[in-house]
C-alpha cells in the first residue's frame, strides 16, 4: 500500500485536541485547550448576517476588505504609536496561526535556523521543519521563565534566520519588559535575522502591566512580522481571523506566500469585523475582564493545595501540584481529569524535551460559574 514518507515523524495529534477528547470522554469541566465558554457580542453576529445578507459572500481581495485593513491600521496606531500603511504593510489571515505559517513559509530555507523559546506554542517548531529549518530552542524553567540573554546570544550565527517570540506568553503567562526588548533589539541590529512577534494576547495584561509590541522598537519593527488574532480579542477564536503587520519589503514577501496558500480570507466577517473595530473599549476592557476571571481563579486555588505561578497575562495560568503528587504532568493531568473532573494542560507538552516541573496550565477564559465549580473540585484534591 503507498504511503507518504512523513515530513513530521514526530508530531502526533496536539494536546490541546487530546485534553479537549479527554475532557469530553469524562464529562470534566474543560479548562485545557484555550478557548471562551461564552459567546461573542451579539452585535457583531448581526454585523456578520446583515453583510451576508447584503451579498458580500464572494471572494475578499487577496490582502484583506481595504475597510478592514484601515480600521486595523488605525488600532495599531492607536494602541503602539507606529503607522502601517493598510495599503502594503497590512494583511488579513484566516487566524493567527495562518500567519505564523506564512511568514516563516517566505522566510526559511533548508538548514535556516530558528531561535524558539520554550515552553512555546505547539505550531511554531511543526512549521519550521517543514520548511527545512531547524529549531533552536532556548529553554526557559519556572518559576520566573526568565531569558538569558547572553545564552541566546552564544546560539546566534550566520544561519539564524529568524526569532521567534510570544508576549504576552502563552503557557507561562510572561509578558516581555523593555530590557527584554532592547537586548534582543541589540541582537538582531545588522543580522541577517528577522522577527515574528506573535501578540495574540496583546490586550489581556494584568496588573497595570503594559504591554509592548515589537513594533515600537525601530531595530525590532524593521525585520518584524507582527501577528494579532481577532479569536483572542472578540471571543471567537472559532472564526479563524486574524491580520499580520510588517514593513513592505516584508509584507511584499509575505503576500507571494499568502495568496497561494489561502488567497483570501472570509469575506462577509470581514465586512463586520471592520465596523465592529469602531468601539476600541471592546478590546481595550478585555485586561479588566479577564483580570478578574484570574483573581477569581486564584482566590479559589487558595483553597487548595495547587500553588499558582504569577500571571502578567493571556487567559492562562500556571498551577504546581508538588504538594499533591509527584507523577510526571501527562499523567497528572489525565488523573486529575479521570478523578476530580477537571481538565487541564501539561506544561511539559511545550518543550522538546519534556521537561517535567510539576505545572499545569488552566484557561481561565470561562464563565463565573464554570470557574466555580472547578474550583470546587479542585478543592477536593487532597495533598500527598
Ligand atoms: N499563538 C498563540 C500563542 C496562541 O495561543 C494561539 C491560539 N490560542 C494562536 C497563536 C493561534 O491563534 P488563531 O486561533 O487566531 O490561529
Ligand atoms: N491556542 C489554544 C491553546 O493554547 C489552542 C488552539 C488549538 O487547539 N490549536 O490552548
């Protein structure tokens, strides 16, 4: 019987489709895969029906509704100080992770190598090797996650062709500071060497913390793809839309990839997207919404014997169970799912190694009472 030669030996289903199953499988309450157990703004369902209804239900241009693209410019704008030109700079993807894949499909090249920090988000090392690159982890450990600078650094040579980077983080809920920025600012000035700066996260800090897009350094914003997700700002990561912003040259390149690989992205929530960007306090209350899902999260693990790691942002947070066992993460959280009805991710399932530090992600983008009678649960777990 034929059968391809895989290009991803090594990759099997994600664990986020694995914890969702598994939930599913024992009726547990699903905090694993990071998704909102509330719907979206009605408003921008009718917007959605009232363009289909309009008949705007063909093909989009290639780089995006011209509309859309403005209001996105604008947001930028408005939100990091620095201008794109919607016209070139500016363009529309069927999500996040479609630009992802884009950027680094128009970047790499067999044997390029590609500065990832782990724990990272399970798309980015898949889509380098695909391209014939080779990922270069740098591993970062709890409790702070913490980047040496000096070490990445010491990996960089005249193949490096890319940085990848995600703040604020998905899993470790880090956001970036200005030192972090202005090293890899000095890093990267005169290489060869270009940015993806995944900001999917980009309105959900806590605490005052600001966050900072890779586009308000010039050493930065010169070779960076930016990526944002309309999933993660409006609660509909089901719609798979988002945009990714860059200088020309860059964006030039980028489009080659795009019109190819999706050509154009859904027409009728794009129409809607863009009058739904006219209310900026959408986006800019989301910090203060999931603030308090978090300190509700945290006041009900207080209870208990899990010990939260600090949140600077992304609907994530980190739990230890040290004090409840001391099983390897996979098979922690398939017996917290399997006996307390709670499902959660492995922390190890973001390194190449899986290295094992007694964590677990829990989404806390759920309603009220769905954090609640997690926590409930939760409390029951007893320590070791
Ligand atoms: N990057 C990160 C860090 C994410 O957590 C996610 C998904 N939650 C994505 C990218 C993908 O976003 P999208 O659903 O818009 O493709
Ligand atoms: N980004 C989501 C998370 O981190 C998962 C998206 C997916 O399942 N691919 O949980």
């Amino acid at each position: 019987m034929i059968r391809p030669k895989s290009k991803l030996p090594h990759t099997g289903t994600s664990i986020f489709t694995q914890m969702s199953h598994l939930a599913a499988q024992y009726g547990a309450i699903n905090l694993s895969q990071g998704f909102p157990d509330f719907d979206c703004s009605p408003r921008l369902i009718d917007l959605v029906e009232r363009y289909m209804r309009a008949g705007h239900n063909q093909y989009a241009p290639m780089a995006g509704v011209a509309m859309l693209r403005e209001r996105i410019g604008a947001k930028v704008e408005v939100t990091t100080g620095v201008c794109y030109d919607p016209e070139t700079e500016i363009t529309v993807t069927a999500g996040a992770t479609q630009a992802l894949f884009t950027a680094m499909a128009a970047l790499i090249r067999p044997g390029d190598e590609v500065i990832l920090f782990e724990p990272a988000y399970d798309a980015y090392a898949p889509a380098v090797r695909l391209f014939g690159g080779v990922p270069k982890p740098v591993t970062l450990l709890a409790p702070d996650f913490a980047i040496n600078w000096q070490t990445v650094a010491q990996l960089m040579n005249d193949k490096t062709r890319l940085i990848v980077i995600n703040s604020p983080n998905n899993p470790t809920a880090r956001v970036f500071s200005d030192t972090d920025y202005r090293e890899l600012s000095r890093l990267l000035v005169d290489r060869d060497c270009y940015l993806l700066s995944d900001e999917v996260y980009e309105h959900v800090v806590f605490d005052g913390t600001r966050h900072c897009s890779a586009a308000q350094y010039p050493e930065l914003r010169e070779r960076a793809f930016v990526v944002a997700s309309f999933g993660k700002c409006y609660h509909i990561t089901g719609w798979k839309i988002g945009y990714c912003f860059a200088p020309r040259r860059l964006t030039e390149e980028f489009r080659k990839v795009h019109q190819f690989n999706v050509f154009s992205v859904n027409t009728p929530i794009q129409y809607a997207l863009a009058d739904f960007l006219d209310r900026p306090e959408e986006y800019l209350g989301l910090a203060a919404f999931f603030q308090a899902k978090r300190d509700l999260l945290l006041r009900g693990l207080a209870g208990t014997p899990f010990a939260p790691l600090p949140c600077q942002g992304t609907y994530f947070l980190l739990a230890d169970y040290s004090a409840i066992s001391d099983q390897p993460e996979q098979t922690f959280c398939q017996w917290l799912t399997q006996q307390h009805g709670v499902a959660t991710i492995p922390v190890a399932a973001f390194y190449t190694d899986s290295i094992n530090q007694r964590l677990i992600r829990i989404c806390f983008a759920k309603r009220e009472e769905t954090l609640e009678k997690a926590i409930e649960r939760l409390m029951a777990v007893k320590t070791s």
